[in-house]
C-alpha cells in the first residue's frame, strides 16, 4: 500500500448526475408515486430536509442506545449483617 494513500482510504461509489430523474422514473414505473410527487420528494430541498431532521433524530436514537449500554448501576450495597 501506497504510504501516502495510507490514511486517506475511501470507497467510491458512483453517483451519476441521472440518479433523481432515474428514480422519479422508477416511482412512476412501478406506480408508487406520481410524477409530481415523485420530483418532490427527490428534489434538493428535500434531501436538505431529511438531513436536517433526520441526523439529530438519529444522534438521540444512538445515544439512547448507547446510554443504556453503558449507564452505572448507582444502587447502594447492601450492609453486612455481623
């Protein structure tokens, strides 16, 4: 392995410029959606949305997880009886 490419490893994945008409098109093929409905729900503003609202929806899901994995058992001892 390439020193220098050592810790700048990516995965590529493709993304053609097509991909919202190439979905819309597939909505509408497969009857799911209309046309309309379709170029709403893949357009910018509404990956913007989704970003917006779902990132932080998915942090408190994480960290709600994570909290109960990683939480103290603060319960007192109990006392010896002699």
């Amino acid at each position: 392995m390439d020193p220098k490419k050592a810790d700048s490893i990516r995965i590529k994945i493709p993304v053609s410029p097509n991909d919202s008409t190439n979905a819309v098109h597939y909505e509408m093929s497969i009857g799911k959606l209309t046309q309309e409905a379709a170029e709403t729900y893949y357009s910018l503003k509404s990956y913007i949305i989704q970003g917006l609202i779902g990132a932080p929806i998915m942090g408190l899901i994480t960290t709600a997880i994570v909290a109960l994995f990683t939480r103290k058992n603060n319960k007192p001892e109990a006392a010896e009886v002699a």
